[in-house]
C-alpha cells in the first residue's frame, strides 16, 4: 500500500465542538452502505504529539480496523494549537474475498488544555459494552493523562541510545513508569511483541534434548543493539532470567542480536534475512517467523503478560543490564 | 363518528390510524413544552394524514395572543410544514387568559361551540396540561365547573397531563383527587414519553415476539439489570425548576419505574391498556419499599460540580441560574432495588441517573449469569464478559447482544463481541418522535402507553421512604465532577457485591 486509502464516507471541520462531532459521528453510522447490524469489538484511542506521528498511526490503523472493527479516535495534541478543536469523522472499510468490514475513526486536533481533559472529548466517544484499548505511539504517557476508561494501554517506549543527552528518557526510568502504569490496568509493550520471534527462536532451539543439556551450565548473556535500547533491553532482561544467567550486557551492533555465551559454545539468535528470526548453536537450527501488524497483535493480549512484567521489573531494578 | 366500516369503498382497507374530529385544548400553549414537541408532533401526523380535515388546535395561555399570531407561531414550530400542516393550522383558535378565573374557561366553552359548529369537531375534546404543575388541579377543576370534562352524547372528552404527578405520596394523591372531582379515571391520560419511545415498545416485543428470549428472562439467566438514565447537560435555565424536583422526582419516579415495568413484567394475555397496565402494576408492587435504615445503604446521591463535559468546561449546579449557592438538590441518584416475586427473587436491580455525566443516553441491560463452566483455558478467555442483552432508549435507538466468540486465527482466544441492531439503519422510515404517537393515541382513544393511577401510587410507594430519609439527613449528598459517571460511592453500591456499572 503506498497510499492510504480514502475513507468511505467523512466529515470534517476546522473548528468544532463534540456536540458536532457526535452528531456527525452519529449521521455517519447510519449512511452509505451500512448494515443494520454491526459487529464491533474494540475502541481504540490513539494519541499523538506531532504530525509525523499521526501520519505514522494512520498508517498503522490504515487495515486494523478490518481485524478488530469498532472504532478509533485519533487525537492529536498540538500544544500551540490554542482552544479551538478541528477534528474529521471517517467510515472506513476494508474489504478481503468480497466482503467488507466497517469502522469509524474519529480525529480530533486539540490544543494542550484539551488534553488535560482528555476525559471529556473520549468517553461521549466510546462504543459501549466494548473493550477500551489506548495506544501512544509517541512513547509512554504519564498514568495521570490516561484517560479514565482505558483498560489496556498500547506503548512502544522511545528511548535514546545511552548515555541518554539530559531531558530524553533512560531504560531504566522508562522501566519503573512502565511499572507504575502497570499497576491499573493492562500494558501491552509493542517492543514486547516486536522481540517475540528472538524469543520463540530461541524456546524452539532448546526444544531439542540435546541442546537443552547445554542449560545450566554458567551463562552469560548480551545482546547487541541497534538503534533503540529498549527493545534490546527486554530482550537481554528476559533471556538472563529465563536461562538463568547473570547480568546480561548490551553492545553496540549493525542489528539486533542475542548471544548466549556457553563457555565453548555461543548461541546466537538475529534476523537471518529471510523474514525471519533464526537460532542457532553447534549447528542445531530454530527459526521463528517475523509477527505480523504488531498492533493488530496488541489488540488481542487482554491478560496480563508475566514474562514481560518481570523482564520490566528487573530493568527498573537496575539488575538486569550492565 | 362514521366508522371505516360504514364505508363500503373502505371495506378491506388498511388505512392505518387516523384521529376522529376533535378539538385538541393546548394549555400552556406559548410555551416550551408546546413549542419543541406538541406542535411538531402534530405537524408530522399532519404530514402522515392521520389527522382529520377537522382537527382543531385551541390554545390557551396567559400571553396575549391573536389567532392569527398562534397559527403564525404553530407553523414556525412544524421544522417543515408541509402543505397539510398549514391548511390545518388555518382552523385553530387561541384564548388568551388566567387559568384561574372563571372567564377563561367561558371564553374557552364559547370558541369550543365555535369550533364544533364551524370545524365539525362533534364534541370531541382531548384537553392537554402542558402547564406547569401547580395548574393541573385547578385546570381541570375549573373544565369541572364549566361542564367542559362530561362529554356530549356519542361525544369524548379525555384530559392528557404531563409529569410530574404531585412531588410525593400525599401530593399525587392530592392531584388525583383534584382531577378525578372532574374526570373519570378512564379518561385521564397520563403521560410519559418514554413510554412513546419506539425502543421502549420494543421491548415488549423482544420479549413476547420470540420464543428464545422469555424462558430465559428470570432469576435462573438473569444475574442484573441496569438502568441507566443519562444526560450530559446541566439545568441550564430550568435551575429554578429543578430545586423543588431533583433526580429523584424528574426521573427516577416515572421514567425509570416506566422503563422497568415493561422490562420485569409478566407476559400479558393480550397486549392492551388493562393488560399491559395490570401487570406493570403486579411487578411495582414487588418492589420492596425500602426501611429508613436501608436507604443509606441503598441509595447514592450525588450533586455535579464544576468539570469538563464533552469537550466544554462547565459550571457546578450550585454556579447554576436559579441553584441556591448552598443547594442540596441531587442532581444524581444510584440505588440497589429488590424485587421480591417468583421470576425476580436474588436479582438485583441497579438504576442510576443524573446530569452533567459524559454523556446522553437512555438503556436497560440485562446481564445474565456467566457459565457456570468454561472448557478454555483461563489464558484464553480471561477477558470474556457475561452475556449482556441491551435495549437502548436513546440515542441511536436498538438493541445490542454481547457474547463470546473466537478471535480469528489458528490459536484458540475467546473474546466478547457486541452485536447491534439499530433502528436507525435497519429501515427507512425513522422512529416516530413520542409525542406523534402518545398524541395520536389519546385522540384514537388507546390509553395503553399512559399510566393509569395505580401505577403513579406503586411509583410513589418505592420513591417516598427515600425522600422521607433524605429528609431527615440520613444520606449525604455526594459532589462529583461534572462529566464523570457520578459519586464514586456509586460504584462502591455494586462493588460490594463483585459487581460493576457498565459503560453505556
């Protein structure tokens, strides 16, 4: 797709209020080729700072809805935008073997004090009986700025390479805000999902009983980084606990790469250009296959991941990397 | 009256509804009520040709009116009078005058002989109070006096009166006298329009049309019901008003107990006015009346604050037009109610209404239990919520079910699904307002959708010993931020029993 699809059926308006939007809203459900009867299952709300970060998302939702239908309320919050609101109602559509799926999106372009009540622009907004999902695409949000019916928060935390220059995020502060929005309700980390091939990679690698005889003996673990640390550092957090190493270290490389360091043997597990993840060591070979729409995957996680929330907690620690 | 079937032309014709020749009285007629619903109202059935060539509109209020400047102002009230509209609105008539002197209603009984002989009205009256409350008593006794309430031969007259029915048990038994010193119960129209509502209908015929959902409507399937009365606005201008009601009078006594009466009922033999009626009145009656140290526990009041509402900054009710600056009005209202009877017994029943929450809507759910075994792994179907079958009032009128499906793909994840049938999208013609059916039906003579004096002293009943409380400082008055879901001890009502409020 290199260009986003047009809407089916939109409205829009350069100052606006919510009575206008619902009411649109409202008219747009009942237009066009609609069905009576609709199936729906998520809202997802989505929040952007910038522009690129709103052209991104639209991206991403761009056939999200066709898996998960409901509706989407894209708000962008532009600081200097002052009290006056723009916002577009949209009916999108994606079609697959001759039949179509319908959502709405709904975004509205608010200024700073909007924000910080997001509540009241939100909630007229919201599907009812539906599962409440929240996705920053611009890093992770204070917990005082989610709005109040989110049930499940959709993160993919930014975190410059270390040392972090002053004013920009660290592994480990990221890790205890993490924590802290962990406490209320459910955190869905796309960095999570994003390493998910690394993992099952290496599971199915030690599968084989003779390369599960190779466990316990001393381990040490790195994980080689490119680009942004947080991912990698989930990765290296979660791979020392679940082989029972010490403090794993991170290193600069061209790509992600896990290594294990068995003393006379190194497993390594890293993209093998195929699309796909591949694990290997003494020549036993495991591969995982790259996930798909990691957002369409976010949308399906409604418990609690242990895995991941240990992995976090021990980089909020400060014990998990070196 | 001709009869469609003295008319051998109109044998085997369906022609629907249609008033006989009356004249319709509008008390209050230069006002709000008058202006937003009645009116348009009439226009559409105008529109629809449901009224008769004769059909007379005969205002009456204090504002100093012409009849020419009351058709003036009935056309402007139509949103698009139509060609039958405006030759209708050429016969009507206004009186202009007190309501409680005597001249008015001779001036009435004398442009109402004018009307019959000019317009064919035939005697046939249907007398509407869209006064404010304290005039529906002396109204209709001064109609009493004037020998405007017995209807000629072969004629009718009926009198329609709106909300609210007195402000407690003593008062609305006060009214009752007053109208019935005049009136006959039978030809007292009392309304309410939700009862108009065609979702509200609906659900009757949800539950009697289908044979799946009545054998599952009880106790044994049935784990709650919600109702849920909602607006996002304040009081506006009607702050004034809303001092002497509260929630409790303006919505919780009629509209909700309406609402529920249909949805608890048992099924009638027939669907007409004593059937529907006598049954709403059965299940009103197994409604506990709750003891004055229940009621704290029971029932959450709660007053809004200043707050954020669909995108606006609002004002606190006591920052109000009209509000006393030390108010203690409720502006919210939550309680746990118990029905005590066979199909009810150990389902509680949670209502909540106010103002100034995020935002409009009118629903009954009723959550059913969940199952008592799930074969899937917890893993997969932890998220997966009790089935839910949801009327909604308002807006965007339907019904919605909720249940488990499986999401797509090669795993195994259970998921809740919400299925929705709008009104709306599902045929061309849209619901018709309340009002034009209400309307239609006190002038065809079918009290079904109005609510008969034993329902109003049921109603009382259950709300009085919550007032009698109040009144005696039993339960505080809760603030809560404008455009929130209320106090938060309104959710700790349902969280002490495991439960929660839905997300309407």
């Amino acid at each position: 797709m290199t260009v986003l699809p047009a809407p089916a059926l939109e409205w829009a308006s350069g100052a606006t209020t919510m009575t206008e939007v619902l009411a649109a809203a409202d008219r747009l459900r009942l237009e066009g080729d609609r069905t009576a009867a609709r199936a729906t299952v998520v809202n997802l709300l989505v929040v952007t700072r910038s522009p690129e970060a709103t052209t991104a998302a639209e991206w991403a939702l761009a056939d999200m809805g066709g898996h998960h239908p409901g509706r989407v309320i894209l708000v962008e919050v532009d600081p200097g935008r002052g009290d006056t609101m723009a916002a577009e109602v949209q009916v999108r559509r994606a079609e697959a073997d001759g039949h179509c799926v319908w959502w709405d999106t709904v975004c509205l372009h608010v200024g700073q004090r909007a924000a910080d009540h997001l509540d009241a622009f939100v909630e007229p907004l919201l599907l009812h009986d539906l599962h409440v999902a929240a996705w920053y695409p611009d890093g992770v949000p204070e917990a005082a700025a989610v709005p109040a019916a989110v049930e499940q928060l959709i993160v993919e935390p930014r975190v410059a390479p270390a040392p972090p220059p002053p004013g920009t995020g660290d592994v480990r502060g990221t890790a205890a805000a993490l924590t802290e929005l962990a406490r209320h309700r459910l955190v869905t980390d796309l960095a999570w999902l994003r390493v998910l091939p690394w993992r099952s990679a290496l599971a199915r690698l030690f599968d084989d009983q003779g390369t599960a005889a190779l466990l316990g003996r001393p381990l040490e673990v790195r994980v080689r980084v490119a680009g942004e640390p947080w991912p990698a550092a989930l990765l290296a957090s979660w791979a020392a606990a679940a082989v029972g190493a010490g403090h794993p270290s991170l290193a600069p490389a061209e790509h992600l790469r896990l290594e294990l360091d068995l003393g006379q043997d190194q497993v390594v597990v890293e993209k093998s250009g195929d699309g796909r993840v591949t694990a290997r060591v003494r020549g036993a070979v495991a591969t995982a296959s790259l996930g798909g729409d990691l957002l369409v995957a976010a949308l399906e996680r409604h418990q609690r991941d242990r895995a991941y929330e240990e992995a976090v907690a021990r980089v909020a620690a400060g014990a998990a990397l070196t | 009256m001709a009869e469609a079937t003295d008319n051998p032309v109109a044998a085997g014709l369906d022609r629907g509804r249609q008033a006989p020749p009356v004249a319709l009285v509008v008390f209050g007629a230069s006002g709000d009520l008058t202006h937003r619903k009645l009116l348009p109202a009439l226009a559409e059935l105008a529109r629809r040709h449901q009224l008769g060539d004769a059909f007379t509109v005969v205002g009456v209020a204090r504002s100093d009116m012409s009849d020419d400047s009351f058709r003036q102002l009935a056309v402007e009230a139509a949103h698009e009078a139509g060609p039958e509209w405006e030759q209708a609105v050429k016969g009507f008539r206004y009186v202009t005058g007190d309501y409680g002197e005597a001249a008015t209603f001779d001036r009435l009984a004398q442009v109402l002989g004018e009307v019959d002989s000019e317009r064919g009205t035939g005697g046939y009256r249907v007398y509407y109070l869209a006064t404010i409350p304290d005039q529906f008593g002396p109204v209709a006794g001064h109609l009493g006096e004037h020998g405007l309430s017995r209807p000629a031969e072969g004629s009718f007259c009926r009198l329609v009166v709106e909300k609210p029915f007195g402000r407690d048990l003593d008062s609305s038994a006060a009214l009752d006298a007053q109208l019935h010193a005049a009136f006959d119960e039978d030809q007292i129209y009392r309304i309410d329009h939700y009862l108009g509502k065609e979702t509200v209908q609906n659900v009757l015929a949800l539950r009697f049309a289908n044979a799946i959902f009545e054998p599952v409507w009880n106790r044994r399937y049935v784990d709650s019901v919600q109702v849920t009365v909602a607006e996002s606005l304040g009081v506006g201008h009607r702050g004034g008003f809303y001092e002497t009601a509260g929630a409790l009078r303006d919505i919780v006594q009629n509209h909700v107990m309406q609402i529920l009466g249909l949805t608890l009922l048992e099924p009638p033999a027939t669907v007409d006015a004593q059937g529907i009626r006598d049954e709403k009145v059965k299940v009103l009656r197994a409604v506990e009346v709750m003891t004055p140290d229940e009621v704290p526990n029971a029932v959450v009041r709660g007053q809004y604050d200043r707050g954020w509402v669909e995108g606006e900054e609002v004002p606190g009710y006591r920052e109000e037009e009209g509000v006393a600056p030390d108010s203690q009005t409720e502006t919210f209202v939550a309680m746990r109610l118990v029905v005590d009877n066979w199909r009810w017994a150990g389902v509680p029943v949670y209502v909540r209404t106010g103002k100034r929450l995020p935002k409009r809507v009118t629903e009954v759910a009723m959550t059913f239990h969940r199952v008592p075994h799930l074969p899937f792994a917890s893993s997969l179907s932890r998220d997966l919520a009790p089935n839910a079958l949801v009327v909604r009032v308002q807006p965007d009128e339907g019904v919605t079910f909720c249940f488990g499906a499986k999401v797509p793909g090669p795993g195994f994840k259970v998921r809740t699904v919400s299925m929705d049938f709008s009104y709306g999208a599902a045929f061309l013609e849209n619901p018709p307002d309340s009002y034009e059916r209400l309307l239609l039906d006190a002038m065809v003579g079918d009290p079904t959708l109005f609510i008969r004096t034993d329902e109003v002293e049921q109603s009382w009943r259950i709300v009085q010993p919550i007032l009698e409380a109040w009144g005696d400082g039993a339960t505080p008055l809760h603030r809560y931020a404008a455009g929130s879901w209320g106090p938060r001890e309104s959710h700790r009502l349902l969280e002490a029993a495991g439960r929660r409020w839905r997300r309407p």
